[in-house]
C-alpha cells in the first residue's frame, strides 16, 4: 500500500522532505503523495506540513500498523524475521493464521487492533480493545514430534516474562502452564493450537493475548484481570512490546531446541514460576486438593508434592 511506503520514508527522515523526493523515490505523483500523507493523518499519525520544506512526522502515538511492528523487530537482532500480516480488525488472529497456514510456508506473524471473536483456553472467549490491548499468532513449523508441541505454550510464557522485563522493570510471574500474572492479576494469555500428520507437528500457532494499556476493566473480572499500565502505571508503544516478545520467543525456541525439550529451558522458566515451594490448589475434574508446587520436569509437566506423594499435572487448572 503506497500509505506505508510513504510512511517508511517519513519514519526515516529526521527533516522536513518533500513532496518532490517523496514522489521521485517511489516513482509516483505529488498527488498521489499528498493523498498517502492525508491517509496516514487520517490513521492518526502527526504530520507537519510546511509550505517548501515538506512533510516531517512528528510524535509517534501508539499506532500500530505492520511498518511500525517492522521498524520495531529490525531494532532487535533477529536471526528469523516472520512475516507480518495486519489487521486493524479481525474475528480471531489464531482463526486467521489456521487458514493461512496452508498457503503460507514460512513463519508468520498475525497481529490485530482488535478481535470480534477472541478465543480463549478451554472454550472461553477473550476481549481484545481495540488501542489499548495486544492480540497476536506466531505461526511456526517446527521439526518435532506432536508430544512436543505443549511445550512451545511454555516457552512462549518464559517469552513474555522476558519482554516483560526488559521493557517494564517489573517481574511478571508464570501462573502454569501459561498464564502471566503481575501482581497476582492476569495481564497475557496463550492459546495454542497445531496441526500434525503421520511425521509429526505441520504447524504450532501460538496465540498471544495482552492488556497493555487498558485503564480500566469489566467489574466482572476487575478482582483477577489487569493491564501493564494499571500495574506498572507505564504507557508502552504495542509494537516495541510485540517485537520485544517475538525477538524473545525465537532466543528461547534456539535454547528449546538444545534439548528438544524443557531441560534446556527449565531454569528460565521455573524462576517466574508463581508458588514454588508453596501451597496450590489442583482443580483437578476428579477432586480438587492441595499440594505444594515443587517446580516442572523435562515435559513441562507441574510437579507437586501431595501429602507427601510427588504428582505430575499434565492438564487443568491451579489456582494460586
Ligand atoms: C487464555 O484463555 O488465557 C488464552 C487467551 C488467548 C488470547 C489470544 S488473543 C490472540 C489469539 N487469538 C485468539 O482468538 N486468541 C488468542
């Protein structure tokens, strides 16, 4: 789209630039300029226009658009740059990478505005505002096989405690397997969802939801939700903090890839890991109980010590 050709090149330009250079570098008209500048005005963007000296970009205000995600991940040293695809307004980004999966061939990243049919994990739904919250799917095809594919839920949660810390200062905890908490209030989740054949994993879709700048939410769910900016009080630009969180995932998937499972990783993890050495709850269908989290195995697996019997939790909820 020529609005975010011409938008690069603003991005670029610490000056005024013209109209003229702008026109002459993409080989279109001034019109054709002018009308790309006034497109990006009407997205929101701060554009100072003066009589000839050109266009100069002013602020940036929190826009997120696939340039800005771009311009944000070339400021990290990526070995493997996915593909960015867009969207200012879509049902589910995880529903959308399923479809495009089978003709995209390379790793791939879904990023909206907003969804209309947020999905969350076991059946629920999941609210993504529009402005203020993050909803994301990274498609990967990694060479595994399908017992693995749990795993990358775990390493994608160690991913987020990363971003988290590098961008806030703050330490976000891991609620197992894969919900993110800051001061005990839930700020990320992660859906995951593949699909394999006879040779294993085809594609992982790990589905990233987060409350970044919301200031407020539904009396519902206010007592167990919250965002970064209620919890650390910092307003964060969506597109350092999503390029941030996949720059970290990829670092930890090499790492993860070192043992093919959790050992590699394991450390990392466990040292966000909400309760160690303290009481849970294990909502488990068959009876709930209490236990004492002990930390988790190569699987990702939760390890508890029950009245003295160390149990594995494979699946379900705790509660800490
Ligand atoms: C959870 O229940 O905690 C998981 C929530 C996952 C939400 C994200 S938002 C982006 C992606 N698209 C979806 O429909 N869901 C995931």
């Amino acid at each position: 789209m020529l609005k975010y050709e011409v938008l690069k090149i603003l991005l670029a330009s610490s000056s005024h630039i013209s109209g003229q250079t702008i026109s002459n570098r993409l080989g279109v008209s001034r019109t054709a300029v002018w009308k790309a500048v006034n497109a990006l005005k009407n997205d929101g963007y701060n554009i100072e226009s003066v009589n000839n000296r050109g266009y100069l970009l002013l602020e940036n205000k929190g826009i997120l658009n696939r340039i800005e995600i771009e311009q944000c991940m070339h400021s990290y040293k990526y070995k493997t740059l996915p593909k960015v695809i867009y969207f200012n307004q879509i049902d589910s980004t995880n529903t959308y990478a399923k479809k495009a999966a089978d003709s995209i061939t390379s790793d791939f990243l879904v990023v909206a505005n907003t969804q209309t049919l947020g999905k969350g994990r076991l059946g629920r739904s999941w609210t993504s505002p529009g402005t203020t919250s993050i909803s994301m799917s990274l498609c990967i095809r990694p060479d595994l096989p399908l017992e693995k594919a749990s795993m990358i839920t775990l390493v994608m949660a160690a991913s987020l405690c990363d971003a988290i810390e590098e961008l806030y200062s703050t330490k976000p905890l891991i609620k197992w397997p894969n919900d993110i908490v800051v001061n005990s209030k839930k700020i990320c989740g992660i859906l995951t969802e593949m699909s394999s054949d006879i040779d294993g994993i085809k594609y992982i879709i790990s589905g990233v939801g987060i409350n970044v700048n919301n200031d407020e939410f539904p009396a519902d769910i206010a007592n167990t939700a919250s965002s970064l900016l209620i919890e650390t009080g910092i307003v964060m630009d969506r597109a350092r903090l999503i390029a941030s969180v996949i720059y970290h995932f990829y670092e930890n998937f090499d790492i993860f890839l070192q043992t093919e499972d959790m050992t590699s990783i394991k450390a990392k993890y466990e040292s966000h890991l909400a309760n160690v050495g303290r009481k849970v709850r294990i909502l488990d269908p068959k009876g709930e109980y209490n236990a004492t989290a002990l930390g988790i195995d190569e699987t990702g697996a939760l390890l508890v010590n029950a009245d003295g019997k160390i149990k594995r939790i494979i699946s379900g909820e705790v509660s800490v």
